[in-house]
C-alpha cells in the first residue's frame, strides 16, 4: 500500500523537477561571443531556445554569428559591440537586451586575455590589460546586471575562470592570479547572492583549450617553451565548454553548480 508521505513526496519531486532553469526564452549575455568559448555557448544557448545577446569588440564575427543562429531557426540573436572594461558599454549591453528581450536572465562572463610572460621580461603593459579584462571586467558585468537580477529575484551569473586559477605554473603568474581571482569573486557571489536573491553563480574552470586565447602572447620566450608543452596535448574543444555551461544553467532551481573543473584527459597540469 502506498503513504499518503510517499504520495507528497513523490508530488514534491515532480514540482522541484519544473524548477528546472528552462533556457528556452530566457535572455543571456555572452561576453567575448566574437571566437572560441564565447562563439560556442551562443550557439549552444540559441540551439537550445535562448535570446543570446552577443557582445565582444569584433562586430563582424558577431554579425556572423548571428547569421548563424538566425538560420538555426531556434533561439534569437542580438549584437552589441562593446568593450567589457568600459562601464558605458555594460550599460549599453543591457539596456538593448531588454529593449529587445525585457529582461536579463544569464550573464556568461567569458571575455578574457591570456597573454602569458616570465615575470623577469617585464611585460606590465600586458600586466595591466589582464588585470583589466580578466577581473575588472568580470567585475563590470556583474555590476550590471545585478539590479535587474535581484528586483526579478532570479538569474544565473557564470564567470568563466580557468584550472590556471587553481595551478601555478611558470610564465603564468599574472595570469593565473587573475583566474583566481574570478574563482574567490565568484564563491563571494555565490555565498552573498544565492540563498538571499535566488541568484546562482558558477565558475567554470577549462584546463587547455583549442581557441584563440593563446594568439595574444608577445613573449617570444615562454612562447616556445607553452608551444613545446601542448604539442602532445590533445586540448579541449570551444564546444565541451558550452555544454558545460549548458550544464550548470539547466539545473533544478534548488542546485547550484559551484564550480565546473574540466580538463583534458591527457593534461597532467
């Protein structure tokens, strides 16, 4: 014979299982959208129904992708060019999203640079440009999006951080701390905006990746001993990101996904 307390418990599941994040509809931001990871969440987010505002400096690769994305016929697309380290250019990335889409549902904090150098060559301009749009712009996102986020009482903020955040390896000491910062900011976040706002925030954290990231070294030195390391190395692809970010979205609205640590199989590091 069946409880009357397996019947309500039974009932509780079903309802907890609708709470599921449908991103079917929903309006999400995607940061650095013009290549690599930012390119592939979009159109994994669009592929599964969601309004994807692509934004990134480089608006002739996000008219493309979004060529792309209206053919798929699924989700929609809107473009905003727009520097992450500038505050009027957040401004601007979501004021179209809800002109267009009337609210701000997911925010992919993805934009970074990563151009790795030994401490010793001095390369502090590059310093700076990290410090700039690895954390700060990190930082200007969130800022912009969390009014709207905690009046809805609800959202989803993803920082895009790096297994670099968590290893310390030669020629990545700027870099590596810039990824660590993301992933303290992002437990912050989460501890301060989740149980009191209905806002879930997750890190996600890629060991090597096949994107562009490593074009912007200069450092001629650690550019042939970085070269030297991955040759080996089969990397992740732009796409296994997506689905992981795909992943953390489409929980249950009682999970929160902390943090996501994915590497290549064959990467010791």
């Amino acid at each position: 014979m069946i409880s009357a307390i397996s019947i309500v418990s039974s009932e509780k599941l079903i309802t907890e299982k609708r709470k599921i994040m449908s991103i079917q509809g929903k309006t999400i931001i995607v940061t650095g959208a013009s290549s690599g990871i930012g390119e592939a969440t979009a159109m994994k987010l669009a592929s599964e129904g969601a309004n994807v505002i692509l934004s990134a400096r480089r608006k002739d690769r996000l008219e493309k992708l979004k060529s792309k994305i209206d053919e798929q016929g699924k989700g929609k697309a809107i473009v905003v060019e727009a520097d992450v380290t500038k505050k009027d250019d957040w401004k601007k990335i979501v004021e179209s999203a809800k002109k267009d889409f009337h609210s701000v549902d997911g925010l992919i904090n993805n934009a970074g640079l990563m151009p790795l150098s030994y401490v010793k060559n001095l390369h502090t301009d590059e310093w700076e440009k990290m410090v700039d749009v690895n954390i700060k712009g990190v930082m200007n996102g969130v800022a912009a999006v969390l009014p709207d986020m905690i009046e809805q009482k609800g959202g989803h903020i993803v920082n895009v951080a790096s297994s670099a955040g968590r290893k310390i390896y030669p020629g990545g000491a700027v870099y590596c701390a810039t990824k660590s910062a993301v992933r303290m900011f992002s437990e912050g976040l989460k501890m301060e905006l989740a149980p009191n706002y209905n806002i879930n925030v997750t890190s996600i954290e890629p060991g090597a990746v096949e994107t562009e990231l490593t074009d912007s070294i200069t450092d001629e030195e650690i550019k042939e001993d970085f070269v030297s390391t991955l040759q080996n190395l089969t990397p992740l692809q732009a796409e296994d990101i997506a689905e992981s970010i795909f992943y953390a979205l489409n929980q249950p609205a009682r999970a929160n996904i902390n943090d996501v640590y994915i590497m290549p199989t064959a990467q010791e590091q």
